[in-house]
C-alpha cells in the first residue's frame, strides 16, 4: 500500500501550513509507516492511505517518488 505523509521537518516548531511537506511511503500500514519515521525529526500531522483514483492522480504528479521500507 502507498501511504501520503504530511509533515513538518522540525518537530520543535509550530505547524503552519505553508510549511508543510509530502511524502510517499510504501508499507502495510500505518503504524508500519510511523515506526520508519520515528528517527527523522518530523512532526507527521498526517498518514494517508492512497487508493483508486487518488492514487492515480498521485502517481501523474512530477514529484511521486515512493520511499520503500527495508525489506519491501
């Protein structure tokens, strides 16, 4: 499954919108995608399941390059 993750680079700091980044991570589920990131410094506001049509409208994006967790 391909999961979109919304964060913040800098933990300590206060989210704000504009500031926001994406991610795309491929694992099995959600907890999966939060334990491979739980090093970096990340404030994840969000772990969305990508699927169907969103997936698709994902994938035509210039910048969709999947992050694969050790093992996948």
């Amino acid at each position: 499954m391909i999961f979109k993750v919304f964060y913040q680079e800098n933990r300590s700091e206060v989210p704000v919108r504009e500031n926001t980044k994406s991610l795309y991570v491929e694992a099995s589920s959600e907890r999966e995608v939060r334990h491979h990131l739980k090093d970096r410094n990340y404030n994840i506001e969000f772990v969305q399941l990508l699927e169907d049509k969103h997936l698709e409208y994902e994938q035509a994006s210039q910048d969709f390059e999947v992050e694969r967790l050790n093992g996948q």
